[in-house]
C-alpha cells in the first residue's frame, strides 16, 4: 500500500512539473515527444545551473596558473564539440561553459 502512495506521489509530482514519463516502450515512434524533450531540456537547465554555481568559486579562486589553464582548455574544447553537433541540451551546457570562460 505504502509503495502504491509513493508511486501515485512521484506520478503527482512529475504532472506538476509539466514531465511526462513513460515507462511503456512504443515501437511505432523512435523520436521522443516534444514534452519529452522539453522536460529534458529543463532538467539539463537546471543542472547546468548547479554546475555553474558549483565551479564558478573554484575557477575565481584558482592561484595555480598552470591548473587555470588546463581548465579553461578543456572548456574551450567542450565548447568545440558542443558547436560541432555534440549539443542535444538545447544549448544549455554550451551557455553554462561559456559563462565560466567569461568568469
């Protein structure tokens, strides 16, 4: 009983946040929904953002040159594969890296 509330709760929670989750697979359609793709989109947002605040402290406060460098290289080169066709997020990491270069 306890499990089904859960369920139905998790179920609740998802509607209202405009996500719909399927567990059923569908062999007509390869393509996910547009609702799909915009509750991903979300997400990768909002993941994006915690990112941006998790890093942003560490690069302002980086006294090792050296280390500086090597990370601001591999964002450089994050962003190049973003660019490149590698974006399915709507283009929220490559905002969110180049944020942290700006910074």
């Amino acid at each position: 009983s306890s499990s089904m509330d859960t369920n139905n709760k998790s179920k609740s929670n998802d509607k209202k946040q405009g996500l719909t989750i399927s567990t059923a697979s569908s062999s007509s359609s390869s393509s996910p929904s547009p609702s799909t793709v915009q509750g991903l989109n979300i997400m990768c947002v909002e993941l994006c953002q915690g990112l941006y605040i998790s890093t942003r402290p560490f690069l302002l406060h980086q006294n090792d040159i050296d280390s500086l460098c090597q990370t601001v290289s591999a964002l450089k080169e994050e962003i190049e594969v973003q660019q490149a066709g590698g974006d399915t997020t709507g283009g929220a990491v490559e905002s969110t890296l180049l944020r942290l270069l700006q910074d």
